[in-house]
C-alpha cells in the first residue's frame, strides 16, 4: 500500500514541478509578457483567493518533498534481503544471496549440469528457487532435472532449516562438445 501511495504522491509532485518548469520557462524566455506576469504576481500578494490556494500547493509541496527525503534515506540503509527466523534462543537472518549459493552448490553435485545459476523467491509457503543450467546432452535430461531438485531441496532445508516449497530447473541449452578425432594408424 505504501508503494501505491509513494507513487502517487510521484507523479502528482512530478505534474506540479512540471507545470512550474513550464511557467518558469515562458516567464524567463518573455512569451508571457512583462506586465501579464506582474498583474499575476500581485494578485499572489493583494487577493486572499489567489495566496491561500498558493500557500496550500506549496505546503502540500514541502511535505511531498520531506517525504521523498526520508524514503530515500531510509532506503540508503536498507539491509540485503533476508530470511527472518525466530528461534528460543533469539533472531536468525539468512541473506538470499547465501541461500543462492548454496542452491548452486547442491545443484553442482549432478553430473552433467553445467553453468549455474540461482535465483531465490520468498513465499508464504516457503523458497522458490529456480535454478538455470546447461547440461552436457548425455544424460537423460527429466532424470538430471528430478535429481537436481530433489538434492537443491533437501540440502537447502537440511543446511538452513527453511522449508523449501519448489525448486523449477530452466535447462537452457546443451554443451557443445568438441569433436574427437581418431588417428589412423597404418
């Protein structure tokens, strides 16, 4: 819900700082003529109809602005995603990056998977992992696949004690192997 509302406040600050850079524009390049934007100007300073809308806008500017402020500093020092675990003896985090890695280990122990990588989700139900190879085109590519999974997911929730709900393997090509070559002997 916050995203929503950061992203409207967004856009409706980008529209005003776009009108204003357009009326500053014409005023500085003189298509708005010199007395047009005094008689304008005056009004801001003798007429309550014209300062108390403008006192608002500009009120409602400054809090805009405070807020961007604080969202991009607090932003600046954000943690690495994590896992949060509770535990009797206190709070575990685990980084998604460590939960990558060892993803790519435990996929690493297939034979003929080849050129790794991982890419870990969280879920309500637990990781989504997916992991992205190349496999060697020798071994039967639903058994390679179903032997991945099914070691990814007991090794990850062996090591980190997270359920894992489902690990998908994107097999994305073959390993080209280079041609032997038999010598003739005569």
């Amino acid at each position: 819900m916050g995203k929503i509302v950061d992203r409207l406040l967004l856009l409706f600050y980008s529209l005003i700082i776009f009108v204003a850079s357009i009326f500053v524009l014409f005023t500085a390049s003189s298509w708005i003529p010199l007395d047009q934007a005094s008689t304008t100007l005056s009004h801001f300073y003798y007429e309550k109809g014209y300062a108390y809308p403008g006192i608002i806008i500009s009120l409602i500017m400054l809090l805009i602005s405070v807020r961007f402020l604080i969202v991009t500093l607090r932003r600046g020092r954000s943690q690495a995603p994590s896992i949060d675990q509770r535990t009797d003896f206190g709070d575990i985090r685990i980084s998604i990056e460590t939960v990558e890695n060892l993803s790519l280990k435990a996929a690493g122990r297939t034979k003929g998977a080849k050129d790794l990588r991982a890419r870990v989700r969280v879920n309500q139900s637990g990781l989504e992992i997916t992991i992205r190879t190349i496999v060697d085109g020798e071994s039967s590519i639903p058994e390679l696949t179903e032997d991945m999974q099914g070691t990814v997911k007991s090794y990850i929730e062996e090591i980190t004690g997270i359920p894992v709900a489902s690990v998908t393997v994107f097999v994305a090509n073959i390993v080209q192997s280079a041609p032997t070559f038999k010598s003739r002997v005569e």
